[in-house]
C-alpha cells in the first residue's frame, strides 16, 4: 500500500511540475500541410516550409556543451 501511495504522489508531482512551464497549442488543419516533391501548393498562412529531412536534422541534433556564464 505504501509503495502504490508513493507511485501516485511521485506521478502526481512530475505532472505538477511538468504542466508549470508547458503550454499547448492547437494547430488549425490549414497550418499543417504534407507536401510532396514538386507539388505546387497555396499556404492560407505566412510561414515556413520544413522539409522532413530538416525536422529529422533537428529532432536528432546532438547538443554541444556550451559555455554558460
């Protein structure tokens, strides 16, 4: 019993502390387009074109240490 309790506190004060700087946004359908190579396409909104190969290159950067001061 006391190992269930402290599961349930310990899950209770990661998603506390995770939900004090976390924000959600909801994308409308139209901000969110699959493209293929060569199609032509309207964007309704300003913005960026991310190729699968940059989301992939950023997903899957390693962080270098850095010099915080």
């Amino acid at each position: 019993m006391t190992r269930i309790r402290t599961m349930i506190l310990a899950s209770f004060w990661i998603l506390s502390a995770g939900c004090a700087n976390t924000s959600v946004y909801v994308l409308d359908q139209a901000e969110l387009i699959r493209v293929k190579v060569n199609q032509n396409i309207t964007a309704k909104y300003d913005g960026w074109l991310l190729s699968d190969r940059a989301v992939d290159r950023v997903m899957n950067a390693k962080i270098k240490g850095v010099n915080l001061e």
